[in-house]
C-alpha cells in the first residue's frame, strides 16, 4: 500500500471550491494533490521515471483519505493589483486598476493530510522512489501561500481513513484518473504556446504581458462516505454527556483568561437559573436536597484556541452540555434549557465576573471558527490530552501508595470508560495554549495560575496524556471540576500521547 503524508506548514490551507470561489475547500481533492505534483515534475525537468510513476499513480483506484475536522476563516473582499498589465494604463502613467479578489482558507484541527492508495508491494517498491522525490520538491497546495512539504512512504498497517469511496456516500471529491497527466501536459503546452503568441504580438508597440496562466477543466468527482460522521452517534458509549452542545460565542476584543474559567462557569450557571420558570431541577443547578447532585448535570465547557500549532490559549465561547439522557433535542430538559439561554441572550446576554470585567456572549448554532466547533472534542479516538487541568477526584495519600495516575484511572471509570493502557501526568501541559497546572495564589490575585472552587479543597492539579485501549468518542472531561471546566480532554493524533 502506498501513503501520502501532506503537512500544512502554516497550519493553515488556502484554496477555493470549483463551485463557490468564496468558499474554501475541504478536504484537499486527490485531484488538486495529483496536479501539484505533476507541476513540480515538469518544474523540475521532467523525467522519465517520473512521468511512468505519475502514469501508475493515476492508474490506481481512487485513494482513501485521513483528514482532520477544519473550520472555515472568515472571507473578506480585498483588492490587488492585476498580473496582467494590458489594459494600456501603464502607457498613460496611471496606475493598475485594482481588482476585487477573496482568499478563502480552512485550519483543520491537525496540520496534516494523509492519502492511501492499495497497490502491489512490487509496483510500490518499484515507484516509489520517483514519487517521493517529486513530493519532496512541491512547495505548496492551492493557494501559493498554503505551504506544505510531502512525503510518499510505504505502508505497512492497515489504515484507519476517515474517507473512503463509496458509490452510496454524500462527499464528493475530484480525483485523477488514467490520462489525466496528458491532459495537463498538453493543455499547459498549448497555453505556453498561446502566451508566446501573445507576447510576440504585444512586443510589437509595447511590453509583453504574462498572460493567464493554465487552468485545466475539473476532474470528475467520486462519491465518498465520511467515515467518521458515520459511527460517532453510535462510537464507544462510555461518555456520560451528549452531543449536541449549545455554543456560545464571546464578542468583544477582550475575554476573560482561560485559567479564570471556573468563574465563567459559576457566572454563566448563575444566569441561567436566574433566566429559569419555575422550580430549578437537579440536572440543570447541579444541586439536589443540600448538597451536589449525584447524578451527572449540565456541564459548562471552555472553547479556546488551543491544541494548534500557534495556539495562544484566547477563550472565544463556551459550550453547555447535558448528559447523554437529555441530550434529544426535543428533551423537556433540553427545551427548558434552550428557554433559559434565550431570555438570558434577550436580557443583554453579559456575565458580570467581579474583578475579571464583563463577558457578553451570543448564540452560535454553528460556528465556522475552528476553535468553537464542538466536532473537536466530540471524535473517537484513543488517545486525549487535557485542555484545562485535572482536579484529582481525591486527595492523595502516601501511605496508601496513591499516585495521580491512579486517581486518573479512577475518574475514567466513574465516567465509564475503559481503563487508560497508559497515562502521563505533570504540572506542565500537553497542549499548546494552555498553562502550567497550578493554582492562582490568594495572596497574589493578579497572578498566572488556574481558580479552583474553594469546594474542591487543596487537591492537587495535574495535567494528562492518556491512551484508551480502545478508541472512545468524546466528550471526555475527568475529574472533580468537570461541571465547570475543568478537566476537559482534547482527542490527539494517534501519533501523540504515551
């Protein structure tokens, strides 16, 4: 079997669908990977060996592919200088006429694309040399600034692909097929000859223009099932909170730190009691008779810019989550919930938060910013890092030979999980964009350190890597803070954890 690993070097990858300009692509089409590639080949002399490679490649079925959830960057209409200079302005000394363009672009949750093609060990040993070298020499993918660097390996395990082609799937993708490399070399030669024509004919009174440059007609598309989409209503059950959360989204320029979540939480809880008909029940105020409800109850999550390779750990939203047995949107609960967000929202929808200022939020049903998105926290998977730190469920004592690891272990299987196969804890956290796990001192208020409930006593603050024997689908929060925050797990690459 042969791989194609793509990596975003900025995170970040900028191309526009065939349909809508102004809306980006996701995931990258097979075909818009197979193009690049033959434009670094030619871009790099053209060899034989690469053409044959190029020519089995596009003999092969379409491939699978493995592509993270991505949210879509906001599109903006801005205005650049034309390439083509032909318009006679530059004769009368006036300046190029600018022209509207939009750079759409996706930042997927990890960096990183992968594509399988099923073929011959003989044929993979026997192409694969030429392959990566052309991979190794394209620099970037849809749009000039979409840096990436590729690699061709041999692969061994079975694959876990998110798309797969399938004749019953709703995902389309335009992928290459047998003479699709003939088609782009013959329709860049008739370009290139169309542009010479042109340049010979402009040299005349004036400078050459460059001209437009090729653009081949789209490939077909085939249809592919989206894995993922598929299992998670139904992936591992162990979770005991639902999916279909309540997001809501901070506006303004400033918005409260992350380590002061826990005050978010209270606030936002306070609000939505305040904004409830009738008697308070246990699943939504967390209380029942004098004491917490023992029963799992709405859950208050932060949504932050975290886990990204430039992540800088800015909260923009909050997520409020039921369990799993209120979670059907026409759930008395649910409906009683939704009532409650909505006065709030009508009330002016601000959280006052003492000395941490104010936080107006608003209704997000589905947000397009990559770090609101819900699906983040809600894929299978079998490794999690933690977002917010891990309030150990108890207090730790040597002579029982208590560890962290163990107590761990222990809030996995109140929440009914599986028993981790490993686990890594420390002060320092796994994620970028989030902080040392550590509490804010009282005697310095100002300083760096996460709030804590005072209910929760001195337990001690860790943050984790764990590895599920088994993949399980989130949401997955650990520890005594998981009703406010804390404790919130971000599935990982199968390539990151212990």
């Amino acid at each position: 079997m042969l791989r194609l690993d793509v990596h975003f070097l900025t995170g970040v990858f900028r191309a526009a669908t065939v349909a809508a300009k102004e809306r980006a692509e996701w995931p990258p089409h097979p075909d818009r990977i197979f193009s690049a590639l033959v434009c670094a080949w030619a871009e790099n002399g053209a060899d034989e060996p690469g053409r044959a490679a190029l020519s089995w490649l596009e003999s092969l079925d379409p491939p699978a592919l493995e592509a993270p959830s991505a949210g879509s960057r906001d599109v903006c209409t801005v205005y650049v200088p034309p390439n083509d200079r032909s318009d006679g302005r530059r004769e009368l000394g006036l300046p190029a006429k600018l022209q509207p363009r939009v750079f759409p672009a996706v930042v997927p949750d990890a960096p990183r694309v992968r594509l399988w093609w099923r073929a011959s060990a003989e044929d993979v040993a026997h192409h694969l040399p030429a392959l990566d070298r052309i991979a190794r020499q394209v620099g970037y993918l849809g749009h000039s600034a979409s840096l990436v660097s590729m690699r061709f390996l041999r692969e061994t395990r079975d694959p876990v692909p998110r798309f797969v082609p399938a004749a019953d799937g709703v995902v389309r993708l335009r992928v290459p097929y047998p003479g699709r490399l003939g088609e782009l070399v013959v329709g860049f030669e008739a370009a290139k000859d169309r542009k010479a024509a042109k340049d010979r004919k402009a040299g005349k009174g004036r400078k050459a223009g460059k001209g437009r440059g090729f653009r081949p007609e789209p490939a077909p598309v085939v249809s592919y099932r989206d894995l993922w989409r598929e299992r998670e209503p139904d992936a591992f059950a162990g979770t005991a909170y639902g999916r279909n959360w309540i997001v809501l989204e901070g506006t303004g320029r400033r918005a409260p730190a992350l380590e002061a979540f826990v005050r978010v939480a209270e606030a936002m809880r306070g609000a939505l009691l305040a904004h409830a008909e009738g008697p308070v029940l246990p699943v939504l105020g967390g209380h029942e008779g004098s004491g917490p409800a023992a029963a799992p109850h709405l859950a208050i999550l932060p949504l932050a810019n975290v886990g990204f390779d430039w992540s800088d750990g800015r909260l923009f939203g909050l997520a409020l989550v039921l369990p799993r047995e209120h979670d059907g949107l026409a759930d008395p609960i649910r409906i009683e919930l939704e009532n409650a967000v909505a006065r709030f929202l009508e009330a002016g929808g601000t959280l006052t938060l003492g000395r941490f200022g104010t936080w107006r939020l608003e209704h997000d049903p589905s947000p397009e910013r990559a770090s609101l998105r819900p699906a983040r926290y809600l894929r299978s998977s079998r490794r999690f890092a933690s977002v917010t730190p891990i309030v150990l469920p108890r207090h730790m004592k040597a002579r029982r030979g208590d560890s962290a690891e163990a107590q761990i272990a222990l809030a996995c299987r109140q929440q009914g999980l599986p028993v981790p196969e490993a686990i890594e804890v420390g002060a320092h956290p796994y994620l970028t964009g989030t902080s040392l796990a550590r509490r804010r001192s009282g005697r310095d208020p100002r300083g760096r350190g996460w709030i804590v409930r005072a209910a929760f006593g001195h337990r001690s603050l860790v943050h984790a890597r764990i590895r599920f024997p088994t993949p399980v689908a989130g949401p997955v929060m650990l520890g005594a803070g998981r009703h406010f925050g804390l404790g919130l797990m971000l599935p990982v690459s199968e390539e990151v954890g212990p």
